[in-house]
C-alpha cells in the first residue's frame, strides 16, 4: 500500500501478475485511493522489482 497524495489514504494495488507473465521494471501499475478514489499509475523501478516489494 501506498499513501495518497491528495488526501493521505491508502492505495491499494489494482494489478496482479500471473506466474508465467512476472512484473518487470517498466511495467506500469495502478493503485486507487480507498478514501477520494483517485488513480495512481506508476512505473516500476528496476530496484521495487529486484527487491520484490510489490
């Protein structure tokens, strides 16, 4: 999870990845607010994805 920038909720990750299809630095994924709802797309660093954070 991720604080929201607009209003300091909590974003919940909105993508999962199958076993045969892993994340990879570039992808984008999408978090949305469970506060105001907003969306969030961000693109994953090359250390989140070597780390395994997501």
């Amino acid at each position: 999870m991720i604080d929201c920038i607009d209003c300091g909720g909590r974003c919940s990750l909105q993508v999962t990845w199958a076993d045969d299809d892993p994340r990879e630095p570039g992808d984008i994924v999408t978090y949305r607010c469970e506060d105001c709802h907003d969306v969030w797309y961000i693109e994953l660093p090359d250390e989140d994805v070597a780390r395994g954070d997501l």
